[in-house]
C-alpha cells in the first residue's frame, strides 16, 4: 500500500474512532449519569424517614402514550418507549430516594385510555405496572382523569368507568397512620364518598381530586368542601406547581398564591383549621409540552403540619434536542474530515504523477 494512502486510511479510522468516543461519552452522561447528578442541585432538602410521620410520593398526569396519537410503525414505538423509559427511571430514583409509605397517582394515567378498546386498554395496564414496578399497589391511592374515563372532550361513559375500576380499586376512602384520604370525581360529578362519611372521625382528612377544587369552585367544589370539610387537596391536571388557600368560612381563596415552579427548596405549612390548602402537583411526563415536570414529595406530621417539595425531573426535552445537535455536529465533522483527506489523498496523487513523469 503506498505510504500516502496508509495515511490516509489511519487518519480516517482515528477520525471515525474519536467521533465514536464523543458520542459515548455524550451518551453516558445525558442517558446515565445526569439521572443520578441531577438530583443534588435540583431536589429539595426532606426530613430524614422516621416512625411518625407519613410520607407521600405523588404522582401527577404520566399520560403514557398510547397507538393512535403517535407516529406509526416503529418511531411511534421508539417515541412510546423512550417516553415510558424517562418516567420509569426518575420514578425509580424519587421512590428510592424518599421512600413514601403512600404513593398516590393524581389521574390521567394514560394518554388514550378514554378512546382504547379493551385490548388496547390492557395492553396499556401493563405497560403502567411496568413502569411503575417499585410501586408497593397495596399501598397507594389511584385517582381517574379525563385521559382515562372521558370528561374534558367527551362525557365519562358508565362503561369506561366500569373499566378502569375494574383494574384499580375503587374504594372511596383509604386510611393509612391516622390520614383518611377521600377520592372525589370532578368529572362524574360522583358523591360515592357520602356513603362512607360515617366512618370519618378525627383523622386529618386528605382529599385527592384530579382536577383543583379551589380554582373552579363550582356547585360540586362547595359541596365536596362542605361534606368532607378537608384539610389538604391534592390534585393535577392542570401539569403546574402551585399552592393555594381557601378561607373555611366563606371559600374564598387567599390573596397569596404561591407557586412551586422555580423553587428549590422545600416548604411548610401548618393544616390550621382555619385553612384548607389545595396543592397542584406537576406532571411527570416530559411529553405533555413544559419543562418543569417531577414528583410531589409530602410528609405530614403527627402535629399536622405538612412538609413539601417537588422532586423535579432532568429536562428531556432539552436533553432530546441536544441530542439532535450532536448527531447533525458529528455527521458533518466526519463529512468534513472525510472531504479534507480525500482532498488530500488526490494532491498526493497528483505530486506522485508528477514526480513519476519528470523522472521519466
């Protein structure tokens, strides 16, 4: 082989070689290690675990994407899967992390549950457990949304609802360290809670909702509020972080409306009685168009006061565009490189001929 080509074949395979370990390394650290570093400047500083105190994970809006609203063929099932991938791995890293005694799933857990067949629908209950696996079912509390029964662009169908009770439990109350946590139905406009409302003693009381309550106020809202007479509501939907407090007396909502979006840290709020504090828990799935996406992480103490904070999400939608930077970067390096030696290869040729016919 002449010396000019060995070159050049040498300096391609290291310019092949080098783009490789670029992308390696890229790979490594936005699909491996951001997961376990984003954490400790993202995450806010919670009391340790201990005996008393109740722990709640909460989990808002996953929408795992279904066939019909994703591209077809096999981008659609690369889209579901990274998709499914992303929550499976943040979920996985907040439960370890806080450890809850409850996990509460705030509604629309499925993107298409309201339009799926029965297969389908199936097929989508096990695709959840799947990527909630470290979830402990025996404890947790699993409200629907307008994604999995209907009642945003279509009614909620008896049929649908039939459906889902079917594969998650129905109960109207659920009571765990002294909390009775009440699931209520916006959508349905349902009252099933009323014929448990005798069991309700002194336990704080914790209504779960998927839409807030306190925002829209309507005639259901005054009547949940005046059944139930809460302490806290959790709800979702909305895909925001924020906090709001309603006057028991007359409901109507505080002057101060905080919002958890861009803080890092974690707050506390004192369940008085003369208060009922409703908090909007963000969702976790990077699909559902913003950025700021995570986990709500709740403590409740004996004393009745509430510590909270949001386990926030690495930001996949940037990570996925850099991604698309990087392969267009790196395609065009090798294209250049490419151009430069085959450019050089050819004047090397050309000073050969050259050399060759002066010689001769």
């Amino acid at each position: 082989m002449d010396i000019s080509l060995r070159r050049d074949f040498y300096k391609r395979r290291r310019c092949r070689l080098l783009v490789l370990l670029v992308l390696l390394g890229y790979a490594v650290v936005f699909e491996w290690l951001i997961y376990l570093v984003h954490p400790l400047w993202n995450w806010p500083r919670l009391p340790a675990h201990n005996e008393v105190s109740v722990r709640l994970l909460l989990v808002a809006d996953p929408q795992l994407l279904g066939r019909e609203n994703t591209a077809p063929g096999p981008l659609g099932y690369v889209v579901r899967w990274d998709a499914d991938r992303f929550i499976r791995k943040t979920h996985e890293l907040a439960h370890y992390y806080f450890k809850p005694d409850v996990t509460i799933f705030l509604g629309d857990i499925f993107d298409e549950g309201e339009i799926a067949n029965d297969r389908d629908f199936w097929s989508y209950v096990q695709r959840f457990l799947s990527v909630f696996s470290s979830v402990r079912f025996h404890q947790s509390v699993i409200v629907p949304g307008d994604n999995d029964i209907g009642g945003e662009v279509t009614a909620p169908l008896e049929k649908r609802i039939r459906r889902f009770n079917s594969y998650f439990r129905n109960d109207s109350i659920t009571t765990y360290g002294g909390i009775d946590f009440i699931k209520v139905n916006y959508l349905t406009k349902s009252y099933a809670y009323r014929s448990h409302l005798r069991q309700l003693g002194r336990n704080l009381r914790v209504v779960l909702s998927h839409m807030a309550l306190s925002s829209t106020y309507g005639l259901y809202g005054k009547e949940v509020m005046m059944d139930l007479d809460p302490d806290l509501i959790f709800a979702g939907h909305r895909h925001v972080s924020e906090h709001v407090a309603v006057r028991r007396r007359d409901g109507s909502v505080e002057s101060l409306r905080l919002s958890f979006t861009d803080d890092r840290v974690a707050v506390r709020l004192n369940l008085s009685r003369q208060l009922v504090h409703e908090i909007e828990v963000p969702t976790c799935s990077y699909r559902m168009g913003t950025r700021s996406i995570g986990f709500g992480a709740a403590i409740i103490d004996p004393d009745r006061t509430l510590t909270y904070g949001v386990l926030w999400s690495p930001d996949r939608l940037l990570h996925l565009a850099s991604h698309v930077v990087v392969l267009v970067a790196s395609g065009l390096l090798l294209l250049l490189w490419a151009g430069m030696l085959h450019k050089c290869a050819a004047c090397v040729g050309v000073r050969t001929c050259n050399a060759g016919g002066v010689k001769a």
